[in-house]
C-alpha cells in the first residue's frame, strides 16, 4: 500500500512542477515597463527571413539617441508569440530598419551575403492624412504598433544583390494578431508576413458594445438667481406673483429675455381684464393696466403676468421683470420710477420647466458590417499606418494554469492507481 501512495505522490508533484514551470514562463513572458520618452515599436519577422545565419530580428537606426555605430543594429527583444519581436526607441528617431540581425558582408559568393534580409527605410513617427490609402486622416504615432512584411513587394539592389521589402504598420492587439483600427472589430489579421494584402479573419469573439448614454447637454435659464435646466425645443413658463396690502389701480412694468435663445409662444395677465400686452419687440414684452373705480386685488398672492417660451437653442440666459409704476387704490405709491417704494409688496418669479427624461435603453448606433473577404487597400509605395491602447502579449493568467495543472493531476493520479491495481492483481 506504501508503495502504491508513494507512486501516486510522485506522479502528483511531477504534475505540479510541470505547472509551476508553464506559471514561470508565462511570468517571464510579461513585457517590462516602457521607458518614459520612447516609443515601442514591434516587428512580425517574416518565416522566411530565418536561415542558417539568421535566428533573430534586429533594428537600426543611424540618427537620434543611441544610433547604431554598426549593422545590423540592436537584436530585436521577442515576445511571446513567434515571429513577434519590439524594440523601445528615444522618441527623436525619425528612421529605424527592421532586419534579420546578420552582416552579410560584401563577398557576393559567400552563402551568407544573400541570407540577409532587411526592410526598405521606414519612418517611425506617425502617418499625415492621406500618406497612406489604409489611414486616410493619418495617425498620431506608431507607438504600440506593429510593422508586418508584404512578401510581394521585394526590391532586390541591383548593385548589391540584397533584397529589400516593403510593409505596412498595424495597430497591434496582442498575440500576433493586428489590424486598421485601434481596438480589434469584426475583423482581424494574424500572418506572419502577407502578398499584397493580409487575409482577414473573422472576430468570432466580438460582443455588441453596450450602449452609452450620449452626453445632453443643457442649456440653463435664470429666474430670481435660481438656475433652471433647459433643452432646446422645451416649453418653459414664466410666472410672476404679486401680493400687496390692498388693491392697486395701476400696474406698469415689462420683461425682458434673450430673443436669441427664446421665442414667445403667448403673454397673459390672468387677473388683470383689459390689460395692455406689447409682444412685438424681441427681447421685451410690455404690458399695463388700470382699474380706478373696483382695483385690482392682489391681496391674497396672485398672478400677475404668465409667459411662455420655447427654447430654441441650449445657451444661458436669464428672464426678469421691472415694474416701473404701481399705485394703491385711492393711496400712495407701492413702485416709482422702478424703485420699490412700499416693503410690505412681495414680488414672486418662478420658472415651470419640462422634467428631462433620460431614455435607459436607447438604440444602438447600426454600424456598416465589414466584408471579411475583402482585402484592405494598399499605397503604391506598400507603406501603409495612430498608435494602438490595447494591451500586448497577453499570456494565460496564472489562475487557468493553476486550473489545468489540477485537473491533469487528478487525472494523472487517477491513472497511476488503476496501473498499480492491475500489476497487484498481475
């Protein structure tokens, strides 16, 4: 029994140190931090460019920080993914050569002078609008993006026998996989190195976005010192109440708002029979009235004039009234020349305004479906180019080879005891 333990023990933490080992590679595997003031560029290395020299990528660059003193440069640093390499690049370098990492030397008839390979020189800034087909308004920069090889377009130096090649810039997604557009759609491209266009292949994982609420913004009319949110196409309500201490005989004042903002839709005095209104004038509306004989009652809070507006667009402004004159029935002065004479008279402004239902479940925007068969559109030159915020290269989580590796050790364990039965039964 012992030794049946033992067996299962043993086969359990090979199986673990397995794990442990895929959880350290893929630890390794994370990228390090970019240096601040330098762009990461990276490089899918064609197949082809490996032989019995070449293993490697390498990149040069001859003006800016840290130019190259020889060729071929620097080695490319790998990532994860095969054929995927990057370098991180001072931001003043305006040029850089992706290449094979060997010299080929100068002897035409050694074998290694044909076994270097190397790009045509590549700017590594950023596209201007139409300088490429595939980024009609150009691009910011091509940091985080990567640079992938066109097979088809190859020059081969008539002086030196060397090929040259061609390319375009991607925004790069992580795990070999890029495209024209800075977070990955319904399409997506992942070869190594491609004849006059990649072949798309469909995102089998894209997801419809969920919608997010379109900022409203609003326009805002001020009443009294009080705020009041508006849209244009609202219709809003501007009340003034008046209380005094006894009937009035007379009432003279006007209103005024921003013609550019609102329109009048219609001027009342509710509590006023006969009252004079002048609405003809943008920007002011007028009115008075007088009551000699009854007066006008005012005692018990009422309104005293109503307007209603519509928004036309979503600015600010602000309505206010002035009375200029207002007389108590048989007495004295309540408003002179606009100054309030009588404290004991409380005028009210308020502003009734539309409450702003904001829609919970507003519809997609319906965007045009991409043909996966289609080829992306090519410049005369092969270069084709705003630099990509996905992340890069990522690896299994340590959780999933946590996971796996627990799995396969039951499995294992499992199978290391049937074997021990059947040579005991043996």
């Amino acid at each position: 029994m012992s030794k049946k333990l033992m067996s299962v023990i043993l086969v359990a933490v090979l199986v673990l140190s397995m794990g442990t080992m895929a959880m350290a590679s893929v630890s390794a595997d994370e990228l390090p931090e970019k240096p601040d003031g330098y762009n990461r560029y990276y490089f899918y290395m064609p197949e082809s460019w490996l032989n019995d020299y070449a293993t490697t990528a390498g990149i040069y660059w001859w003006e800016g920080t840290d130019a190259c003193t020889s060729w071929p440069g620097y080695e490319a640093k790998p990532t994860s993914v095969e054929g995927v390499y990057y370098y991180d690049v001072c931001q003043d370098v305006t040029m850089i050569i992706w290449n094979n990492a060997i010299d080929g030397g100068t002897d035409p008839s050694a074998e290694i002078y044909t076994a270097a390979y190397q790009i045509k020189d590549l700017g590594c800034e950023y596209y201007d609008p139409d300088e490429s087909v595939n980024y009609p308004n150009g691009t910011d920069s091509f940091d985080e993006m990567i640079y992938v090889v066109d097979e088809s377009k190859t020059d081969v130096n008539a002086f030196s026998g060397k090929s040259t090649f061609a390319g375009e810039w991607f925004y790069y997604y992580g795990n070999g996989e890029y495209g024209f557009t800075p977070e990955k759609g319904d399409v997506y491209y992942n070869q190594r190195s491609y004849m006059e266009a990649p072949v798309p292949v469909p995102n089998d994982n894209t997801t419809e976005p969920t919608p997010t609420e379109p900022a409203i913004v609003y326009g805002n009319v001020t009443v009294a010192g009080t705020d009041n949110e508006t849209l244009a196409g609202d219709e809003i309500t501007y009340t003034v109440k008046l209380k005094t201490p006894n009937k009035i005989e007379d009432v003279q004042a006007y209103i005024t708002y921003d013609a550019t903002m609102l329109e009048v839709v219609e001027a009342i005095t509710p509590n006023i029979y006969g009252a004079i209104i002048n609405t003809n004038e943008a920007g002011t509306i007028y009115f008075n009235a007088t009551e000699v004989n009854n007066g006008l009652d005012f005692t018990n809070d009422s309104d005293l004039v109503q307007v209603k507006f519509k928004v036309l667009t979503d600015d600010s402004s602000e309505i206010a009234i002035t009375i200029e004159e207002m007389t108590e029935r048989n007495g004295g002065s309540y408003f002179t020349d606009s100054e309030q004479v009588n404290a004991d008279v409380v005028v009210t402004e308020t502003l009734a305004v539309p409450e702003h239902i904001v829609p919970t479940d507003p519809k997609p925007t319906e965007t045009t479906p991409v043909d996966p068969t289609k080829a992306p559109a090519t410049d005369i030159t092969g270069e084709t180019g705003t630099p990509g915020d996905d992340p890069i290269d990522t690896p299994p989580t340590g959780a999933n080879v946590a996971i796996f590796a627990a799995i396969a050790v039951v499995a294992m364990a499992a199978a290391a005891v049937v074997v021990l039965r059947k040579k005991a039964n043996a």
